[in-house]
C-alpha cells in the first residue's frame, strides 16, 4: 500500500537565492522539509526538467515536479488490540493508552504494540510516518495521545510539538513531600555509562518540567507536572535528580520508602505497585485542520486510583 504525490508549481521571483529545498519546504507545506529533502536525493523531484540537488539555489520561474510515492510500512502487521479512544475525527484519534503498552515495536517487542493496533483500527495509517504516532509515552505510563489520521495533520502536530504548543499534563506519586511546586531546567542526555538510562548531563539537550503539589501524604506527594520539552524518560529523570524519584519506578526511583506505622495494606499496595506511578492525564492542542483549541482529560487508571485512595487512608488515621 501506497500513496502517489504528484505536484507542479513554479518558484516564485523573490525565493531567487534560496537553498531548493527552502524554497519547497515554504510553498509545499503539507509535507516536513525532511521529506522533501529525501525526495530530492532520491530523484523524485524535478528542476526544470533536470535532477537538482538540496543545496542548490534557485533563481525564480522554474518548474518543479514533485512525483513521489509514500510506501507504506508493510513490515508491521495490524493486531486486533483494544484501543481506548477518547475522541477521534477525519485528522485525529486522542488515545487514553493503558500502562503496559509499548507505543512503537522494537527488537524486544516486536508487535503487541499501540501502532500495531492503530494499524488494524485504521488501514490508512499505514501510509504515514509510524502509522500518524506523533509523540510517545513510555511502555508503563499510562494517558493521552494524539495520533495524526493524515500527512497534513501530522506534519502540523509535529511542527505544534517542536514549537512546545501542546500542553501535556501528568499526575505522579512521588517519593517525599514536597514544600512547594517548581521549574526544573536540568539538560538530559544518555547516562555516562549504562546507555539505557537517560541522566542530567552537560552535554544533554534542553529540558524543562513545570510541577505543582496537589495532595500531601505521610511520606509522598501527588505531584501535577507540565512539559515544556520532551525529552525520553524526562518527568522520571527530573523528578530522581530532584531527590522526590516516581513511586514505582523501577530504574529511577530507587528502593521504596514506607512511613512509620503503615497497616499490612499499605504495604501491600505500595510494594505491588510495580511500574511508575505516571499517568498522562491532560492534552491540549490547536486542531491541525481547524486551528481550534480543543483539550481532554483521562482520569488516572484503577490502579493509580487504588494507591491514591490507600496513601490518602494512611495520612487520614495519622492526622494529628
């Protein structure tokens, strides 16, 4: 399966001295400046006629013929998965993904994955970039996504998110109370030396996190946390290199730690809740189509609800 491109349009006089793919990337603007590069390298772009190069300048009034196919991605098969949807239109589906499940298939997980499902949802998605997956939520944190349902859709989501105009809140339970919210600026880059693990590094790149407290318990806190980048694993890493690490996080948030005096379920509760305790409970975005302002909430899942619920009783019986 596959998607004809067919264009032909003229360079305009006052683009003369820009790079081709400047150029293209201004007047077609249905598709990334990436793409459009790609396309030029592989000989499926025309300048009057012959073969250009990227970095060539133009000088205004040549034709351009843009006759591409986008191929889909065959090698991952649609999968009657669940899917959880929170709204969808002819541009978007929002997604309220369970924890557990991974966002895109890799080498240790092949298929069983959100895109796998979104194939079988959707066929038409198997013509676009990682079947119209914009951003991504780790295997074992649950809450919103928005997915692209076209290439104009999803060129504009992924222009929104470089340009940090998505609002993207979460709610975590984090290890220690906390005084007040705050601003963490700290770069992340891989760790120096297990490269699985993302770190606070010099030489990272920008990341910022916005968080404010929502509920104290004895030992914890109900944290509402805002991304201003998007950075791999960033609310974990900054909430450890801040010193309150998620609940149940098993790479950054170290041993768990229980108040004095817990009851036999409280115990229970908190040392079987084994993934991070991070659920993606708000998005907003401009519509891609419509430029509407357009916003949705999940509520965090059973088991979050179950923790909140026993951290809340256990503060409650040692009020005082």
């Amino acid at each position: 399966m596959s998607t004809k491109i067919q264009l032909e349009l003229s360079i305009p006089g006052d683009m003369r001295g820009r790079r081709l793919d400047q150029a293209l990337a201004e007047l077609v603007t249905d598709y990334s400046r990436s793409r459009l590069q790609q396309w030029i390298r592989s000989g499926q772009v025309t300048l009057d006629g012959r073969l250009p190069q990227v970095r060539d300048k133009v000088v205004g009034g040549e034709t351009v013929r843009i006759d591409a196919e986008i191929v889909a991605q065959t090698a991952n098969e649609a999968e009657p998965i669940p899917l959880d949807l929170v709204y969808e239109d002819a541009d978007i589906l929002v997604i309220n993904k369970p924890a557990g499940l991974v966002v895109h298939p890799a080498a240790g997980n092949p298929a069983g994955t959100l895109l796998n499902a979104l194939l079988h949802y959707d066929g038409s998605l198997a013509g676009l970039p990682r079947a119209g997956i914009v951003h991504r939520l780790d295997k074992n944190t649950s809450g919103l996504m928005v997915v692209a349902r076209n290439l104009t859709a999803h060129k504009r989501l992924v222009e929104a998110l470089q340009a940090r105009t998505v609002k993207r809140e979460y709610l975590t339970v984090v290890h220690s109370v906390l005084t007040a919210g705050g601003r963490i600026e700290a770069p992340i880059g891989r760790h120096a030396v297990d490269r699985k693990r993302m770190a606070v590094v010099a030489n990272g790149k920008e990341a910022v996190t916005h968080y404010r407290v929502e509920e104290r318990f004895r030992a914890h806190t109900l944290v509402r946390v805002q991304l201003e980048t998007g950075r791999t694993h960033q609310i974990r890493v900054h909430m450890a290199y801040q010193h309150f690490p998620v609940l149940g996080d098993p790479v950054y948030g170290g041993r768990l730690r229980l108040p004095k005096g817990a009851d036999a379920t409280f115990r229970e509760v908190l040392s079987g809740f084994r993934r991070q305790a991070l659920h993606a409970t708000q998005l907003g975005l401009s519509h891609p189509q419509s430029d509407e302002m357009m916003s949705w909430q999940a509520a965090v899942p059973d088991d979050m609800a179950r923790l909140i619920e026993v951290l809340r009783q256990d503060a409650s019986d040692h009020a005082g």
